[in-house]
C-alpha cells in the first residue's frame, strides 16, 4: 500500500485522531492493502495515546466502496478469503474499540465505505455532497451477519431490507430520517460541526464511555456466545464463497 493512500494524524494534546482516505483519483475506494492495515493503524493509534478517532476522506469522496481492481483479482478461495477477511478484520476492530469514533461523511459512502461507518459510533454528514448505498444485490456479493446486524440496529430491518434488496442510493436527508447517520450538516460546516463534537465527547470521561459503548454492544449482540461463534464462521464461510460465484463474477464484469 502507498505510504499516503491513508493518512493517519494524532493531535496528542488531546487524543484526537483522524484517519483520512486518500485516493481522490479512484473515489477513496479502499483496496485490500488499505483494509489490512487499518488494525495495524488503529491499534498504534491507540497504543500512542488516541481517544477518540475521526474517519473522513480526502476531497470530494469519503469512500466510494470496493477497488475494482481487488474484486477483478479475486479468481479463486484464496484470493476471496483474502479480500474478505481483511474487510471483516478491520471493521470488527473498528466496531470492537473501546474509544469512540465518528465517521465524517465528506461525499459519497458507498459499498465498504459505508459498512465502515455503520461501524463507527456516530455518522455526520455533509448535507449536499454526501450519499449513501450498499449495492451488494446488484454484484452479487453476500454479507456477513455482523454487518447486517450493524445494519439493522441503525435502521431496523424493513429499512435495512429495503436499501440491500434494492440496491439503491439515499442522500444524507433520507439517511437522517431513517437513522442510518446522527446529523445531516450544510457541507462547509461538517468539518467544524465534526470536530466540535468530538471536543464534547473528549471533555467527558473515558471510563463512562468505553462502558456505555461495552453495554451497547453487548445489547446488540447474540444471547450467547458460543452460537454467535459458530454463526459468524458459518457466515464468514457463506460471505467468502460467495466471490466464487458465477452470479457475483458476471455482475462484477459488467460493471466498469
């Protein structure tokens, strides 16, 4: 991965850290490289001291889903294990940290984008420029049950039906409305807005928070452990195989 495809700033005054998509030319599309270095990433993050991180991305975009690239690459298990693993991987540490973060939604949020901010702890964004979609009915891929559960605490499961089956984008007044993001803001004030918050957040103590977020999560989660387990290897195994598939190869070749 190119040393600046993410850039990672750390304010350690007061533990503010933003992680910053940088690929204006190809959307902020994340690639497998970029997707597994973010626990790497994350993890010094915190190991230097972070207490809350900001995800955003660089110019117009904030990530506009899959590398097309990646997806034309996969032609076998181990390839789509590769690909699929290190997305999981890296939007299980998200969802998993005990630090709180926000997702600054600059521009479009398509696809892995927008299953990395379903991740995060709260979604802001920009009232014009941001949009929101996950297209995997129209390339055939299968997601796993931890991001559909993600999906549906934020929406419900008629929304969340809706967006998946349909594979249809919303702008950020839609998603404000059905609950997929906190706050639309007017696009020259998100960054501010942003950071506001996140100066709020800090202020308050780190304790009260890691718990909340632990109880929450915990309120999310499957009753017990032992099937959540077994569920979601089942389903990394369903998610995985399904980039075998002739359905998600001939839908991945007409696109582009």
């Amino acid at each position: 991965m190119p040393s600046q495809d993410i850039i990672v700033k750390l304010d350690q005054t007061s533990g503010l850290a933003t992680i910053t998509f940088n690929r204006p030319d190809a959307a902020n599309a994340i690639n497998t490289a970029m997707w597994e270095s973010l626990p790497r990433l994350i993890k010094k993050l915190e190991e230097d001291g972070a207490r809350l991180i900001i995800f955003t991305g660089i110019g117009k975009y904030f990530a506009a889903g899959a590398d097309f690239d990646d997806l034309r690459q996969i032609v076998d298990y181990a390839s789509a294990a590769r690909f699929w693993q290190a997305i999981s991987a890296a939007l299980e540490t998200i969802a998993a940290l005990e630090l709180p973060t926000i997702a600054m939604v600059n521009g479009p949020c398509l696809g892995g984008g927008c299953l990395l901010a379903n991740a995060c702890d709260l979604r802001f964004a920009a009232l014009d420029g941001a949009i929101f979609g996950i297209p995997v009915a129209r390339l055939g891929i299968v997601l796993d049950d931890s991001n559909i559960q993600r999906l549906v605490a934020l929406i419900g499961q008629a929304k969340a039906k809706e967006l998946l089956f349909s594979a249809a984008t919303i702008d950020s007044t839609k998603a404000e409305a059905i609950g997929l993001i906190n706050k639309a803001v007017e696009d020259n004030q998100l960054s501010a807005f942003t950071h506001d918050f996140a100066q709020t957040i800090l202020a308050n103590s780190q304790q009260t928070i890691a718990a909340t977020k632990a109880s929450l999560s915990r309120l999310n989660s499957y009753t017990h452990k032992a099937d959540l387990a077994n569920l979601n290897s089942h389903e990394q195994e369903r998610a995985i195989v399904g980039y075998l598939s002739s359905d998600f190869r001939s839908r991945r070749d007409l696109e582009r």
